[in-house]
C-alpha cells in the first residue's frame, strides 16, 4: 500500500478517538494535540495493528510521536 | 539552569491538593508496633492489617522465627558480598533446595527481592531481536525488566487470549518469542487465563514466563500457583516469585526445568551486582517454604476469609474488582482518588489498615481499596471489617 492510502486509512482509523476533532496534519502529535492518554494510544495501536495486520512495539512506538511518523512507521511495517 | 525536578510538579500538585482536604496522608502510615500478622499499633491505634502480603500469616511463626535467630548468631548480619562472589552462604544453596522442594522442579536461583527478579530474568532471557509478549496490566518490575532488555516489548490488553494471539502471529518467523504473564494480578486480584493462554503461546514456539508472587502458599493443590491450579505448570518455563508476601520475608526468585538454567547464575546482572540476602532472611525463608508445603489447613481458611469478605462488602453495596473472590485479594472500587482517600482515612479511624491503591500503579486510571487476606484473620475479624466498611462507607458518602 503507498503512502497516500496508508495515510488516508489511518486517518479513518483516528477519527474515533479524535473527540475535539482537531484538523489532522503530519505534524500533529498524538501525546500534545489530540491528547491520547496511555489508555487510549493502547486501543489505537491496536487498531492500527490490526488493521494493517503489523506489530508496532513499544520501542518502535517510542520514536513516534506525530502522525506523519507514524504513516512513515507503518508504510515501512509493511514492507 | 533546568530545574531536573519540575517533571515532577504535576504529581508534586496532585499530592499537596490531596493533602489540603485535610486527609491523612495515605503514603505515609507508620506501624509503631506490630502486635500479630493482622494486628498492629497505627498512629497509637490498634489496628486490624488489612493491607499486607502477608497471605498465609507466617512472619510470627515460632519456628520460622527461630531459624532467623539461629542464622543471625551463626552466620552474623550480612554476607557483604554478591552471591558469585562472598555472598553464598549454606542458607542460601537451602533455601533454593526449598523451592525445588516446593515446586518439584530442577532450577532455583534466589534474587535479593521479587522486583530484581523479574528485572533480571526478563532483561537478561529476552535479547535484542527477541519479542516480549505481555499482559499490559504487567507489574512494574515486569515493564522495567522491558525496558532494561533489549527485546521488542509488544504489550496486549489485559487477560485477552486473542489480542495476545494476534501478536504472536505477526512476529517474523524465527525471532526469539518470550510471553509474560501473572497467576494473579494484584491490582483487582483477578487471575489469568493461564492454560489456554500458555497453549496458544506455545502453539507459536514461545517460552513462557509466569509471576505467581500473589498466589504462592495458596492457590493450587500445593500451593504453587494458578499454573498450578490450571493444571498448566509444566508448560512454564520459568516461575517467578517472591519471599515477601505468602512467605513472610523479603527476596525473590525464579524456578525453571531449562536445562542451561544454572548459567543465569552468570549472566544475570541484578544477580551478580548485588549483594546476597542475609543469612537470617534466608533461613526465615526456607522454614517458611518448606512449612508451607504441609499448610492445607490454613490455605482452606484464607479461601473462607477471602469468600466472606467479598460477599460481605458486595452484600453491603460496594463496587468490587472481580464478580467472584479469585485470590486472597479484594479490590473495593472507589469513585475518585479524592473519596477514595476519604474512605481511607475513615477505615483508619475504624481501626483498619487496607492499600490505596491509585493511577499510575492501577488499570483503567482507577482508584481502589485494595484488601488483602491473611489465613489468620479470624471469623470474627472479617465480620468485624465488613462493619467497618459499612461505617467508613457512609461517612465518605460511598454508600
């Protein structure tokens, strides 16, 4: 999958967490602007996961921080 | 110049708003005497211990007692050096024949608490390239091995076979697959899933790690543990435990069958780096093993207790962690931390000492009081505690 429909369908994957619905660029960070707290960056990793049928571990998930890393992490999960 | 501690200033506000309510500090507790295993001098109190690990009551046991004053005068107060170094003394090789004795398995290596290990056997078993599988509602010690390894750490939500068996499906063929879970989770005294999970976790060529620090002394027919219990325990790799709750001391260790185990002994930095256990602790400890094995009598009390006082706070209508009792611990679910330490407070006042427990330590960002049995509370203690739950609970506007 290229990177524009990996994007598109982790911004599906987003909306249902994303409550303020805050305009989501690459550059919007998970922790700061749409305030996930550990509980539900677990669920949302989950999705992710399943959704691309990946494994985001924890040491990857440390290094992302906002969405377009986190496009880019899993554009390259897939291989 | 950066203030290194002003990361610490959201929980350094959270503790001074709690405290301005004018509650008791819930952190700061003293016992100036301790009377029983269930009974201790609190604030100049008496108090019923409601809060403890001691599960099977064996810190006054006369003979376990005796074995430490006897190790203290033969063997002096410290052994000043690691156990590969100047720190094996006889006690410590008896009280890892203790717990081969007691889990009927080959392997047994003593850590100088549960904490260092957890920290070195996950951190030193799970390299870089390997996978760590674990349950997200892991102890500390269990996310700090984690951290301290190099392995992959792919966490799944708590209990649930399936996100469990997702992960493993998904790690690339060959990798080195290691699965963490406990026999009871402390926080609501819940247990796992073991036997089906361990099958499916062996189904993908995974060894397989088990804490059973909650669950020692008392669950399973010889008190070996939920695997036990499960029938499961022979598909364990490596048990983990501890000699600070059912045994009645401080010390923690890992049991395994591997048969390169021993080289642990080596290579295990929370091992080597540390100084041994005193002498009297471990003697403590073996007499406390080995009299655990023969302690049906007991065990069959603390499932009472645990099964009186469940029914009693649910009966009363408080919110409880688990739907049935699953292990010597019962979790009282609380609104916030702020009633919760309300709540708190008034069981000290009550005269009973039980656990806060609070966010980051519980799941889902709870606030729980956490009860946990002794086989020597008596009938007449656990009546008496549900009353005063009953009280504190209307005086903190709980019921």
């Amino acid at each position: 999958m290229d990177r524009a429909a990996t994007a598109e369908k982790i911004a599906a994957l987003i909306a249902p967490f994303n409550k303020k619905d805050i305009a989501v660029t690459d550059a919007t960070s998970f922790a700061g602007d749409l305030e996930f707290d550990s509980l539900t960056v677990m669920d949302f990793v989950a999705a992710i996961e399943d959704e691309f049928d990946i494994i985001i571990s924890m040491n990857a998930q440390a290094e992302i921080e906002t969405y377009g890393q986190l496009v880019d992490a899993v554009v390259k999960l897939q291989g | 110049m950066t203030d290194l501690f002003s990361k610490f200033d959201p929980m350094i506000q959270m503790r001074a708003d709690l405290l301005a309510t004018g509650v008791t500090d819930p952190f700061g507790l003293v016992m100036e005497k301790v009377i029983s295993p269930t009974v201790a001098i609190c604030n100049g109190r008496e108090t019923i211990l409601l809060g403890t690990y001691n599960y099977m009551g064996q810190t006054f046991d006369p003979d376990v007692i005796a074995a430490g004053k006897k190790a203290l005068d033969d063997f002096g107060s410290g052994t000043t050096g690691s156990r590969v170094l100047n720190g094996t003394y006889s006690p410590h090789r008896d009280v890892e024949e203790a717990l081969k004795e007691f889990y009927g398995m080959d392997h047994a290596m003593v850590f100088s608490t549960g904490y260092q290990a957890n920290l070195g056997i996950i951190s030193t078993i799970a390299g870089k390239g390997d996978y760590i599988v674990l349950d997200i509602d892991s102890h500390a010690s269990i996310w700090d091995g984690c951290k301290m390894g190099d392995a992959e750490v792919v966490p799944f939500k708590h209990n649930d076979i399936e996100a469990m068996e997702k992960r493993l499906r998904r790690i690339p063929e060959g990798a080195g697959k290691l699965v963490v879970l406990e026999g009871v989770y402390s926080m609501l005294g819940d247990i796992a899933p073991l036997k089906d999970m361990i099958a499916i976790a062996r189904k993908y060529g995974a060894m397989v790690l088990v804490d059973e620090a909650h669950s020692m002394g008392f669950i399973g027919p010889n008190g070996r543990g939920v695997a036990e219990e499960q029938g499961c325990l022979d598909d364990v790799d490596f048990v983990i435990g501890t000699f600070s709750k059912s045994v009645g001391t401080v010390g923690g260790f890992c049991v395994s069958n591997h048969p390169k185990f021993e080289i642990m002994r080596l290579v295990c930095r929370p091992y080597v780096f540390t100084a041994s256990l005193p002498p009297s602790v471990v003697a403590t400890a073996a007499t406390s093993v080995r009299k655990l094995m023969h302690a049906a009598d007991k065990r069959a009390h603390l499932w009472e207790n645990s099964r009186t006082l469940h029914k009693g706070l649910r009966d009363s209508g408080f919110q409880l962690g688990t739907d049935e009792p699953q292990s010597a611990i019962i979790s009282v679910i609380m609104p916030d931390l702020e009633r919760g330490a309300m709540m708190w407070e008034a069981l000290l006042h009550e005269g009973l000492y039980v656990n806060l427990a609070r966010p980051p330590a519980t799941p889902a960002n709870m606030t729980l009081l956490r009860c946990s049995l002794c086989a020597l509370h008596t009938a007449d203690q656990v009546q008496t505690i549900i009353g005063m739950f009953q009280r504190a609970g209307k005086t903190a506007g709980i019921l």
